[in-house]
C-alpha cells in the first residue's frame, strides 16, 4: 500500500505531503480545488505518467519547470521509497535512491487503477481503449506479456515501413512470417486473459447490475477460421494499397454482449459505467489471485458517476475484498460514508491539503 506522498510543484498544489490511510482516504472539496491532482499524483509514481494529459507543460506548475512526486510503499514483506522528477523533457525515477530507466519495471511496486470520467470510453470508443485495458492485465499477471507485446510492435512497425517502401514480395514474406508467429502468440494471451477475466466480471455484473447475462469474448483482428499468416497472404493487395497492415492483434478488441447483443447498443449509459467498473474489479481480484498483490484504486469524482445505491453496492465490494482506494468528490453527499470502515477524509482547498479526520465509523 501506499503509506505516505509528497507532491511538489503539480498542477495546482504546491507542495503538500501527508500519509493515507489502509483503506478509505476520500478527498473533497470544490471543483477545481487539486482532487483529481492528487490521484493525478498517484498515478504518477506508480507509472512516471499522467492520465490526464501527455504534455509536461499542463502538469507542471505554471510557476515552475520541473514537478517532484515522492510516496513510500509499504508491503507485508518490503518498504520502499520511489522519487519521480519530471521537467519539460525528461523524467528521474529512483527506487531507493537508485535510478532506473524501465517504466515497467517501477510500475511493478505498486499497481494501480483509475477510473474516472473518461473511464466511460472503454465501451463507448473505439477498441484500442479494450485492448489497452486487456493489456495492462496482462503486464501485470503475465511474465511473457511484455516481451511478446514489445517484439510484436517492433515487428509491425518494420512490416508497415515495408510496405510504405514498396518493398519486393520476398522480402516483405520474410517480415510476415516472424509477425504471423508474434501475433499469433500475442492473440493467444489475450484470449486467455480474457478466458480467465469472465468469471470474476460475472460475478462484479451480478452485484452491481443484479444480471448475469453479460459475456467477455475476444476478437483476434483477422477471421477466426484461418491462420493469420494466411490473412496476411490473401490480403495482400490490400495491405500494399493502404500502406498499412490492415490484419493482427492491433485490430484486436474486447467483446461484450448482452444476451447476444453488444452492450454498446442495449445498454444505459448508467448501466454502462455500472460494466467499467465490474470490468476493472475483475481485473483487480485476478491480479490479487495470480500473483498476491493489491492494487490501489483510484475513483475520480465517485459521487457524480453513480448514484447513491450504486455508490453504497460499489463501496461494499471494495470494503469486503479489496485493498487501499483513493476518492474524490465534490459533494460528501453523494457518498455514503455512515456505511464504510476505515475512512480517512481529506479537504482540499486551492491546492492545499488537509486532514480532517479519521474514522472507523463502524467500530465505535
């Protein structure tokens, strides 16, 4: 979990350290106040990127050139102190004052999930939202993911350049078998990724929708009745028209279905953020299954997203089998603390911070 954090020169805040709590820290205060900046800050540390802008200049304090995020994660077994210094061009990250250059290999101290109000687009938008999301499972529950994900990419990014050459066909053969062998691998882990996934998504669909006739699928990219290589082979002409790979696990994308149906069509847009957040609890208790580790999560400006039945139904899952979550609102109203344990409260006011109280309203 993540004990204590110092943010510097972030957004709106500039400078504030404070300790969270083991499971419930709610943040509160006025739009605009530095909220979402603080889980902005999180998100940070654990990835050395933001979720709200790729731009250093709309991070960084307009004052200022550089931002500094330091946090301690504490585990059963470990402590450790992660540093990360961005400026205008470049990021530091540091584990126990050691620097390292692997993003994937700092985001493996602390695995963490936001959801917040562009979450919605992982049904509403196009695939490469579903796929992003298969993926980041699989870095995380899959030790072979990684290079398969890298080497496919690699791959594909010489067999369109290939193809924008006009490359002779022998020579771009030689390129599509080595990417037919690395999608297809690529393919197969996230279908069983997914295989794996449906029970637990089941499940969060049944508490949180009080339906069980939802499904998780995987669409390969290519027809499912034939190799990709041979795709790749029969197409052709098509791929040297467009200059572009039209085939493989780049056109991948996560299917749901309601009795059939894909939910884009036949649901609510309540509904829908009810299926991203099954969708994301499923993730969390596999990874906690596969490998024993929590993930923090991260829910942005809870109250507007859900009503207050729905917040109460979310709030008793992530009580009973979850770790550590950070929330933001804008109204107390909308979130029924008198029914949470372990809750630590934050007001936020013009990029300060302040503890208000703890609570374990349950154990008086």
């Amino acid at each position: 979990m993540l004990f204590e954090i110092s943010i510097k020169h972030l957004r709106n805040i500039e400078e504030a350290s404070f300790k969270l709590g083991k499971k419930f820290n709610i943040f509160y205060g006025e739009n605009g106040s530095g909220k979402t900046s603080i889980l902005e800050s999180i998100y940070l540390l654990a990835t050395a990127k933001s979720f709200r802008s790729i731009h250093s200049r709309k991070i960084i304090n307009e004052n200022n050139y550089s931002l500094m995020v330091f946090g301690r994660i504490c585990t059963a077994e470990e402590h450790f102190k992660i540093g990360i210094e961005r400026d205008l061009g470049s990021n530091t990250i540091r584990v126990n004052g050691q620097s390292i250059k692997s993003v994937a290999e700092l985001a493996e101290y602390l695995p963490v999930l936001v959801i917040e109000q562009d979450s919605h687009k992982l049904l509403e938008e196009g695939p490469q939202w579903r796929r992003k999301f298969v993926d980041w499972g699989l870095f995380h529950v899959k030790h072979d993911f990684t290079p398969v994900w890298r080497s496919y990419r690699k791959s594909l990014k010489q067999r369109n350049a290939l193809l924008i050459q006009g490359a002779e066909d022998h020579i771009l053969q030689s390129w599509t078998v080595g990417f037919s062998v690395l999608g297809e691998s690529f393919s197969e882990l996230r279908e069983r990724y997914i295989e794996e996934l449906h029970p637990y998504f089941e499940t969060y669909v049944e508490v949180l929708l009080g339906d069980s006739e939802y499904t998780l699928s995987y669409r390969k990219g290519w027809p499912k009745e034939i190799t990709l290589l041979d795709c790749l082979n029969q197409n052709l002409h098509r791929d040297r028209a467009n200059c572009r790979t039209n085939y493989g696990p780049h056109r991948g994308d996560l299917v749901i279905r309601k009795d059939g149906k894909d939910v884009r069509e036949h649901v609510s847009r309540g509904q829908q953020k009810l299926l991203v957040y099954a969708l994301n609890l499923a993730q969390v208790s596999l990874l906690k299954d596969i490998k024993g580790k929590d993930t923090l999560l991260l829910l942005d400006d809870l109250g507007s997203e859900l009503d207050v039945e729905n917040s109460s139904n979310l709030l008793m899952l992530l009580s009973e089998f979850f770790g550590q979550v950070c929330i933001t609102t804008a109204n107390l109203d909308t979130i029924p603390i008198a029914n949470m344990d372990d809750v630590k409260m934050f007001h936020v006011k013009h990029g300060s911070i302040e503890v208000i109280n703890e609570l374990s309203i349950n154990n008086d």
